[in-house]
C-alpha cells in the first residue's frame, strides 16, 4: 500500500513530518508540502514555515 501524506497538516498537529517521512519512506511514492503563516492560515509554498528542509 502506498500513500500520500500532507506535510503541513501532519507539522501542525504537532508532529515532525521528517519522522513521518522516515518511518513511511517505503510507501510513499510522493509528499504533499504546504506552508503556513502563524495562526494556521495557508500561505505560497516557501512563504511561511519551511517544511522542506527538515524533510
């Protein structure tokens, strides 16, 4: 089975998507990265906290 996870919801459940990634890497054939502002709202993809280099 292979899956597709949503970075920046898993980041703001209070959760490292790195670890995520780590764990899942045999199943997941690609990521979903988005990025916030503070106070959760949605923002342009390298604009608001940066997912990317931690994963």
């Amino acid at each position: 089975m292979e899956a597709e996870l949503d970075l920046g919801w898993i980041y703001m459940a209070g959760y490292d998507p790195a670890e995520y990634v780590r764990y899942y890497s045999d199943r997941l054939p690609l990521v979903h990265f988005k990025d916030f502002q503070k106070g959760r709202k949605d923002t342009e993809l390298g604009e608001g906290i940066r997912l990317q280099r931690a994963v």
